[in-house]
C-alpha cells in the first residue's frame, strides 16, 4: 500500500489524526487522491490508515491505527458503532446527527437523521468517492425512505469538490414536519439550512427559552426561528426574529403559524439592524454564521464578533441577557470569550456569566482533536451599574 511517512514531532505523534504537508518526511509508492494510504513513523514503524488528498491542506487524515479498508462492510462496522453510541445519548434518535466525521472515525462524512429521511454529506475526497457504498450501508443498517446529499457546503473547496445536492436513495420527500420538545417545525431537506435545521442548537434553545418569560426577545440571525419560537413559546412578552434571508424569515413566518405563536420576523443585515435599532430589549441572542472558514481571517472574524456584541449589548436592558454563539473552529472558547469581553468593555457593561453552552452530544468532541469542538456559546447576564 502506498502512503508517507511522517516527519519527527508530528502533532499524530500527541493523538492527532491530521497530517499537514509540512509534516511529510517522505511519500511513497504513489499515492493517488482520494485513496487509502498507510502512515509511518521515520523509524518505519506503522501508524495506521489515512485518506489521502495533496490537493487539501490537511493532505492525510488517519482513521484507524490499523491497516484497513473503505469497502461496504468497513462503513457498515463504523456506522453501527456510530448508532450505538447514540442510543445511549439523551437525544431523539429521530432527530439527531447520526455520523459526525472524525469524531465517529469517518473524516468528512456527516449523517443526519429526521424521522424517515436520512441526510449525507461527504466532505472530504475519499468519502465523495465513497458515497455510493456509504448510501448502500445505510440502507443496510436503517432502511431509510431516502437518503438526500447535501454537498452545498463551501468546506467542500478545500478538497477540490464541487458543490452537489441530489439524492442518493427514494425520493424528495418534500416539505414535512419534525417534533422538538413543545415545538414543530418545517423542514425541507433539499434546500433548507445546512442539513435541513440546525441540530447541533436543539438543546440550547430549551436553555435559552427558561430566561425568556414576559421579557422582550431579539433574536439575531434567527434562520428558522428555532430560539425565538422557543422563547415565545416560554411565555415572552415580544420575540423579534432577524435574519437577512427572505428563505429564513418565511420559515420563521411559518414555523410561528404551525405553533400557534407571535413573532415579528424581519428581513434585513443584522449588522445595520442593530445600529439602527432603537428599541431595548431584555433577551438578546445572536447565533451568526461562521466568521471565518480559516485561520489566516481569524484577525476579522474576531473584530466582528466584537462588533456584533457590542452593537447588542447597547440595546440591552437593565438585567438583560445576551446569549451569543460561535460556530467556527478556528475561533476557540477562550478566543470568543475574550472578544465578547472586550466588547463589554467597550460598551461600559459589566456582565455576569450564567451558562456555558456547546453543541449537543450527538455532535461528539474528541480530547485530541480539538477541532471537533466547533460551536461554542456563553449566556451573561448585566450586571448594574456601580
């Protein structure tokens, strides 16, 4: 089998599974994109199998520390270990992300599951090429009514793929209902939100929700509606939905109807909204769309997430809430809560921390990757003036 081996001090060497062109010693037998290769140590020792991609920065990433390879009976072995460990998990197996690329030992494959309908996406070369045997492993394992690919995402042009949505198995099955605690929603797999709604934000609306009773809510880049219905929901005295897309506010507009709930939704940029705003409010959330997809615009992306929370904190209330989120994971905990501070800072606002938030445990995070680890939140509440 062709592969590399891996230079002296290696981040694979501290449990790592990427491996970086700067970290190649040497590659061998000729390796072909999108094949399996095996790693070795500059002692010539083995230290596993990798998919292989020059054309990525992330040239190797390893998936098992044995020699192995990515037939149907490899996914079907990897998927049902990913499905065990989720049926221990305190999530609706119906609606949870089954597969989560290298924290299920599967880099760059994401399944997600809404009732019936499965929704995939391959993120990495050698999974695109795979994408056929995985949809057949699938269907082994849930028998599925379809299976919907989602490759829209723009982490796809790291790896030299084009975008692609299609389906792999059944058919369309077009606009239907999902249930999440008290709420329902709409969902659409072809052509909502990332996978069709935001699961790894389905605890967190709950945890929001319990501070919004008989307070005014601003919701910021609101997408479906998901916290500002849960806190209409939870008893709030106004929820304003915000986002830019005309897609996102129907959603909001519909979702609001399907529950019975009020909520104003208005179409327009965030950033302007906020400036104009003249309104206080007691509840602010904002849950912006990544920043940044790399570590060369971390610089901007953190001026902007200054910028945002600063722009919220002046329309918020005596005891207000600001409840705010990242999902890049270029951007770390210590990174956003740093910003976030020096925007209290800015805007002459002491705040007091109240809950710690992340994404939910069917979105695994592995210790030795810390890149699993990609959204990140924090809720505070002002704090008087002294």
């Amino acid at each position: 089998m062709p592969g590399i081996i891996v230079s002296p001090r290696s981040r694979i060497f501290h449990g790592h599974d990427w491996i970086y062109a700067s970290e190649i010693k040497k590659v061998f037998g000729d390796p072909q994109a999108g094949e399996v290769i095996s790693l070795k140590d500059y002692k010539d020792r083995p230290l596993g199998s990798a998919i292989y991609n020059p054309e990525s920065q992330i040239v190797a990433r390893r998936f098992s520390r044995r020699k192995q390879v990515l037939d149907k009976e490899f996914f079907e072995r990897r998927i049902s270990h990913a499905l065990k460990l989720r049926d221990a998990l305190p999530v609706d197996p119906c609606l949870a992300r089954l597969v989560w690329s290298e924290s299920d030992g599967l880099p760059g494959l994401i399944v997600d599951r809404y009732g019936p309908n499965l929704v995939v996406q391959t993120l990495t070369l050698a999974m695109d090429k795979r994408k056929d045997l995985i949809a057949e492993a699938l269907v082994e394992l849930l028998k599925p009514e379809s299976i919907i690919l989602r490759n829209d995402s723009p982490m796809r042009k790291a790896e030299g793929l084009e975008p692609e949505v299609g389906i792999l198995y059944g058919k369309d099955p077009g606009a239907f209902l999902v249930e999440n605690g008290n709420l329902e929603f709409h969902v659409e797999l072809l052509s909502g939100q990332k996978t069709g709604l935001y699961l790894d934000q389905l605890d967190a609306y709950a945890e929001v929700a319990a501070l919004a009773e008989g307070k005014r809510v601003l919701d910021c880049f609101s997408n479906h509606g998901g916290f500002g219905l849960a806190c209409a929901k939870a008893g709030a005295a106004s929820v304003t939905c915000v986002d830019i897309s005309g897609e996102a506010i129907s959603a909001v507009r519909k979702n609001a109807t399907l529950n019975n709930l009020e909520v104003e939704a208005v179409e327009a940029n965030v950033f302007d909204f906020l400036k104009a705003c003249e309104n206080q409010y007691d509840l602010i959330i904002l849950d912006p769309p990544s920043f940044t997809r790399s570590k060369k615009a971390l610089t901007d992306a953190m001026r902007g997430y200054k910028e945002i929370n600063l722009r919220a904190l002046k329309l918020l209330d005596r005891d207000g809430y600001l409840s705010t989120y990242s999902c890049s994971h270029h951007v770390t905990r210590s990174h956003f809560f740093n910003s976030i501070n020096d925007a209290s800072v800015d805007a002459k606002r002491s705040l007091r921390l109240v809950k710690s938030h992340s994404q939910r445990c069917d979105h695994p995070i592995l210790l030795s990757i810390p890149e699993t680890e990609y959204l990140k939140g924090f809720t505070f509440q002002l704090l008087p003036p002294r």
